[in-house]
C-alpha cells in the first residue's frame, strides 16, 4: 500500500508546488522581458495553473494509459463544475456579471460539444489535437482584443486574478525582484517539478488501479482528476471567501476551456490515443449536461444562489457513487 499512496501524494504535492513556481517564474520573466500584464494574465498564468493537467495527462497517454489521460481532462471539467463551483457557491452565492464572462461561459459549453461529439468518431489523433490547439489560439487572440477594448475583464483573466486572490507574489507586478536568469531557473525548476510530480501520480494512479482491480477511467476520472484540480478549488474557494464570486466563477469557466483545447490538444499531438469507450459513452456527455447546467444556473438572474451550489455538489456526490465500483 505504501508503494501505491507514496507515489500519488507526492506526485500531487510535487505538482502543486511546481506549477506555482512555474507561473512566479514565468512572470517574472515576462515582465522583464516587457510583457504586458494582460498577455501574461491570458497565456503564461492560463497555461501555468493547467500545466498540472497537461503533464499528467500527456505522461499517461505516453505510458499506455488512456483512461487516466482521457479521465483527467473530462474527470477535471466535471468537478470544476460540480465540486468546486458547488463549495464556492455554498460559501457565498456567485454573482456572474460581465458580458465577457457570459461570452466564455458558451465557448466553454460549445467546446465541451465539440469535445464530446469528437471523441464518438474520431481518436484523439494529431489533426484533432492541430484543431484543438488552433482554437485555442483563436480564443486566446479574440478575448485579448475584446479585453483591452473593454473594461470587462474574461474568464481568461479572472483565472489569472483567482490565483493572485491566493497569492499576490505571481500576479504582475508584485512579483520579488530579481534577475531575469533567477526567474527562469525557477520556472524551469517548476517545470521538472511538475513532470516529476506528473510521473509520479502516474505511476502510483495505475498501481492502485492494477492493485485493486479498479478501472484506469475511475482512477483518471476522480482521484487523479480532483488531486489535479486542486489549485482551481483552493484559488475559487478563496475567491469566493473574499466575496470576489465573480473571479470564482470565471476561474472555472476558464480552466475547462483550457482543459479541453489546451490539455486535449497538446495530448493528442504529443501521444495520439483513443477516448475509452466507457468515457465516451457516459462520462463526455455528462460533462456537456452539467456545463449547460451551470450556464443555465449562471444566466437565471446573473448568479448562482447557495441552493443552486447545494445541487451542483449533490450531483458530485451522485456522480461518484455511481462511478466508483
């Protein structure tokens, strides 16, 4: 048992940790380098908080373990939705103001779409990966023209500002000041942390399933998907703590966006694989019902109510039982 939970724990732990010291390097970098904080807000912290998930689910698919890849991604949208904005909304109701946020909101559902019609005729191969990715950059381009247009920020940059909620040191411009060769080290040194962690989760997730006879997609779908959601449930309940809902909100909206596109794409390029059929079956449209179900809570009065956030987190609580064997 030691040899199973060792590897999981630490791997969890090395990648939380890693991926923060990625993004402080990262920006720290940027901002020497003269980029604007609302690029880096939408790219370099975007990626960084996801960067947990793409490692994790690219070193599963490489190491023959598509259930566990798949399951990540999809596994992670599900609890952002259901766990995550569920305990955020328990603790204050979320208020969903911005005509950006309701923008993203339908992109991320139209995605979810996209993902799930996908996955039923066609692998996960490199053209859907070059689509994914391409989207991806399409997206990133569009909400950083609307966002300096306007004085409404996104999901993009409410993910970035959820995580300066938690730590002011990785936002721009209050960062430690220090030389452009330290920040990068430090972001590389993030970096082999979180491949590190990755491998480690990896390799402890597929014992456990091998050790138990539990399926690879009921390992990726809850423990390795909830353990790597980890920074969107700390920086949300934060968040939320500090009555800043609709960042919370955003912060989720967000991370399945980039969870989908980003981590699914890079994925598909980097270690072609198949969606499991069982995945595909329930698990990818589950998803799509419960991202249209927080866009439909979302657009009733412009937020989602302490009653509302009970539903979404007894429909976690449902969604496990009748997921774990």
């Amino acid at each position: 048992m030691f040899d199973i939970w060792l590897p999981l724990v630490g791997g969890l732990v090395l990648l939380i940790a890693g991926g923060d010291l990625l993004v402080r390097g990262a920006v720290a970098v940027a901002e020497r380098l003269g980029v604007s904080p609302l690029v880096i807000g939408l790219t370099l912290v975007g990626f960084g908080t996801s960067m947990p998930e793409l490692v994790t689910s690219v070193q599963a698919a490489l190491a023959g373990a598509p259930g566990i890849a798949v399951g990540n991604i999809v596994g992670s949208n599900i609890a952002n939705i259901l766990l995550i904005v569920g305990a955020s909304a328990l603790l204050f109701p979320i208020t969903v103001a911005s005509a950006a946020l309701r923008r993203d909101a339908m992109v991320m559902l139209a995605v979810a779409v996209a993902f799930a019609v996908i996955a039923v005729v066609l692998p996960l191969g490199r053209p859907v990966g070059i689509v994914f990715v391409a989207v991806l950059v399409g997206y990133i381009i569009l909400a950083f023209r609307q966002e300096r247009a306007s004085a409404g920020p996104g999901a993009a940059i409410e993910k970035a500002a959820a995580l300066e909620g938690v730590d002011p040191a990785v936002a721009p411009g209050h960062g430690v000041s220090r030389g452009i060769v330290v920040s990068l080290l430090v972001a590389i040194g993030g970096l082999l942390l979180v491949v590190g962690g990755g491998a480690l989760l990896v390799s402890g997730a597929v014992a456990l399933a091998e050790s138990f006879a539990i399926p690879e997609t009921v390992i990726g779908l809850t423990i390795v998907a909830v353990g790597t959601s980890m920074p969107e449930l700390v920086t949300s309940v934060v968040a939320a703590l500090k009555r800043q809902t609709d960042v919370a909100f955003g912060n989720i909206v967000g991370s399945n966006i980039y969870n989908i596109l980003g981590i699914g794409g890079a994925t598909a390029l980097i270690s072609p694989t198949e969606v499991p059929a069982e995945i595909a079956r329930f698990d990818l449209p589950l998803m799509v019902a419960v991202s249209l179900l927080l866009v439909v809570f979302a657009a009733t009065g412009l937020r989602i109510s302490r009653r509302e956030g009970a539903v979404l987190l007894a429909g976690y609580a449902v969604y496990l039982y009748v997921l774990w064997p």
